[in-house]
C-alpha cells in the first residue's frame, strides 16, 4: 500500500477524513472532515489568523460574502477567462484538460467504447470553471450569479469601506479564510484538487513603486513569511520547492508569481502561492463600478491606485501536506508526528485498568480538570497497550495514565508520543507542565 492510500485509509478509519455523501454513492471528489478532522483544519486555521492578523498591526481581518454581484466577476475577468482547455473524447465521451491528457499520456491509452481502443479527441474548447447559479425566484440572464472561484475579489471590493473603518497608512493588507467552488474538469489525489475548496489569503496593499525593488523588499518579505509557517505547522520544507513561473504562463494580472511545490507521492505539485497582482484589481473595479477606489497619500499629497502583493495559502492542502509530512512507521507502530498546537488532541487520560472504581473516579476527574484547559481525550478501550497505539496514530503527543501510585502519592504517568519515554508527574504540576510544552 503507498503512502496516499495508507492516509486516506488511516483518515476515514480514525475519523479525519470521509468520503462525501458515501451512503448514497458518494460525489466526486467530495470529501467530509470529521471529529478529528475539523480540529486539525481549525487548529492551523486560527495559527494563521493569530500569526497574520493578531500578532500584527498591519493585517486586518475579513469575511466576505460568497455570492457577490455578479459584475464582481466581469471585471475580475472571471467571467471572460476563468477557464481550462478541455478536450472531449469523441468515443466513451470522458473529458479532461488538456494537460492531463499530456502528463499521463491519454493519448495513448486505451478506449475500451472504439473498436480500435484508442481515444479520439476532439478540438480544444475552453471551459468556464465558475459555478452558476441564479438568484431570487425568476431564472434568467438578469438573476444569473456566481459562486466564489476565489477569496481575493471580496478582499478588493471592500477596500474602500475597510479603510474607511480604519484608516492605515501603507503598506497593509487584509486577510481572509474562506470557501471557493471550482467546477474542476479533473478532480482527484484525495484532497488536492477539489471543487469545493478553501483559501488563506491576504491581499497586501503597498504603495505604487518607482523601481522593481520598491515591490521586491514586499515580495521578499512575504516569500520568507511562508517558508517560517511551513516550520510553524509542521510541514517537511524538504518536500517542499519553489517554482517561478516564467512569462506566458502567469495569470495576466502578475508581474511575477511563485509557487510554492510540494512532493507529494503522485508527484510534485502547487501548495502554495505568492504573486504580485500589480494594480490591476482596484483599476478594475474602480472602471467598472465607477466608484472611487484610491488611496489618499498624506505624504505626496495625491490619490493613488494601490499594488498588491498577494500571498496564497490552500487549507485543504496544508491538511494533506501536514499529513504526508507527519506520517511515520515504527515498526507495528504508526504515530503521526503532529506539531501540538496541530494535533486534535493534545492529552488522552487513561485509568490503567477500566474496572477498578477507584482508579477510574481518580481519572474522571483528572480528566476533566485537564479538558477545561486543554482539548483532552478519555480512553478506557482495551489494554494500555492498544490505547497508546491508538492515541499514536491519530497523533496526540501525551498519553497520562493513573495507576495505583495515583493513588498512593498524587503522581500520574505521562508518556511522550515521538519518544514512548515515561516520567511521574505530581497532579498538581500537570497544567504548568503542559501549558509550557504546548508554549513552547
């Protein structure tokens, strides 16, 4: 079994990942997080919101509607160019982009509809990827409206009334978690391309620039914040490789974008992105709506059109790398090697024996002490052997156990998840203790 199919397999089994709609045959490429899930993608959620928006006094916060104006992505360009070239077999009728059809060779694969098995591809056409939909009770070209392809045109149409709220010199940015829908013509790899997705996004905002160093020093900047939070959520930076994307194939706004690879098992591909949007984005919307979109320089004493420097964070991605990235053997043992601040729980309270009245009160109410600091765990499955197995696999860096010396002298069992070293611990020590790993 290769390694993707060991995480998806340990996802739906402890209770990260399930297939979406499965009791009813599922939809493609529809996936569910579950308990354990929702706490790992909500953990390295609110990392990032305290890391780029808390911590900082430039970054400010948003959530922006997921059906706009349908405008919004007429003058975003959504509308006339959100597309993938797709090519349709003209036998069994399977479609799929154009570079798909290249990578894996489609071409010369086998068409089991032709009586000569092989596939008959017609001409390129350009599919629009944005979900449409329409609005209100009248379906017709004047309700049409779209949901989101991408958090970033939220974060432009509000400029305005963000810096009107509260006003900030340059350079700023706002931020933004949210969902986009895609209609991806090929979906696949778990959770890697979905059409349902989610995004960590800041649009930072700095003045127009005189020379190219003047947009570089942000650029640079912004570039080294994401290789330090590959190091925050524990994501192997030696999977990890930057691709500069060259003239012609950039989005037309970008002046210059980086992604950020990673080498997943089915290769190396996009994680995360960095671009310069230059000033096309409030230009835009400024022509399109006709209201005023520019900044007010105090210092030049004119109004200007901001650039944009735009870092880009994938959370459906950053689950999948953090995964392939923790995922180890040990011999019988599979422990994931979550970061603590990641890990959906950080503690699981054990009573040594599960019928022991005295041993499981004592735990009970350890347990509860820790669970209202701490996300805690109670397990009291099978032997202490299968529990610390257990707690290994879905990656919970201690496992406290009352014994009988609980008994004796106030002292628990605390073992370490990446070690399985054992120290006695004095109950009352317990909160610091963890409090200072979890800190650290």
């Amino acid at each position: 079994m290769d390694l993707m199919d060991k995480i998806v397999s340990l996802c739906k089994r402890r209770g990260f990942v399930y297939p979406g709609s499965e009791i009813y045959g599922g939809l493609s490429n529809s996936w569910d997080f579950g308990p354990l899930g929702v706490e790992v993608k909500n953990n390295f959620k609110n990392l990032w919101w305290r890391n780029f928006v808390h911590r900082r006094e430039d970054i400010l916060g948003l959530d922006s509607a997921l059906i706009m104006n349908s405008k919004v992505w007429e003058a975003s360009g959504h509308v006339e160019g959100f597309s993938d070239p797709l090519r349709e077999c003209q036998n069994c009728h399977i479609r799929l982009r154009q570079d798909v059809i290249d990578e894996f060779n489609f071409e010369q694969s086998t068409c089991l509809k032709s009586k000569d098995k092989k596939h008959s591809w017609g001409e390129i056409k350009q599919f629009n990827l944005m979900f449409k939909t329409h609005i209100g009770s009248v379906e017709d070209s004047s309700t049409i409206v779209y949901l989101r392809p991408e958090t970033a045109q939220g974060m432009f149409v509000d400029f305005k009334n963000v810096l009107s709220s509260f006003p900030r010199n340059l350079p700023f940015g706002i931020a933004q978690i949210g969902k986009a829908f895609r209609n991806e013509i090929t979906t696949g790899n778990f959770l890697f391309r979905l059409r349902e997705l989610e995004q960590m996004e800041i649009e930072y905002f700095i003045s127009p620039p005189k020379t190219d160093a003047d947009w570089l020093k942000h650029f640079e900047l912004w570039r080294s914040e994401m290789w330090k939070w590959f190091e925050i959520v524990g994501i192997d930076k030696d999977k990890v490789h930057e691709h500069e994307i060259p003239d012609g194939e950039r989005a037309h706004y970008s002046k210059r974008t980086i992604d950020f690879e990673f080498d997943y098992p089915f290769g190396l591909k996009e994680l995360y992105g960095l671009a310069y949007r230059t000033d096309f984005d409030l230009n835009r919307h400024q022509d399109y709506s006709g209201q005023d979109l520019s900044y007010k320089d105090s210092e030049a004493g004119e109004s200007i059109i901001p650039h944009v420097i735009e870092p880009t964070w994938g959370v459906d991605r950053t689950f999948l790398a953090i995964l392939l990235s923790s995922y180890f053997e040990d011999g019988k043992r599979v422990l994931l090697k979550l970061k603590p601040q990641i890990a959906p729980y950080k503690i699981a309270v054990f009573p040594l024996v599960a019928n022991k009245n005295e041993l499981i009160a004592k735990a009970k109410d350890l347990y509860l002490r820790l669970k209202s600091k701490f996300t805690t765990v109670w397990d009291d499955r099978g032997n202490i052997g299968k529990r610390y197995f257990s707690q290994d696999e879905i990656g919970t860096p201690w496992c406290v156990t009352i014994d009988y010396e609980t008994i004796k002298d106030e002292s628990v069992t605390v073992r370490d998840r990446d070690t399985t070293k054992q120290i006695r611990i004095k109950i009352d020590s317990l909160t610091d203790y963890f409090a200072k790993l979890l800190d650290g």
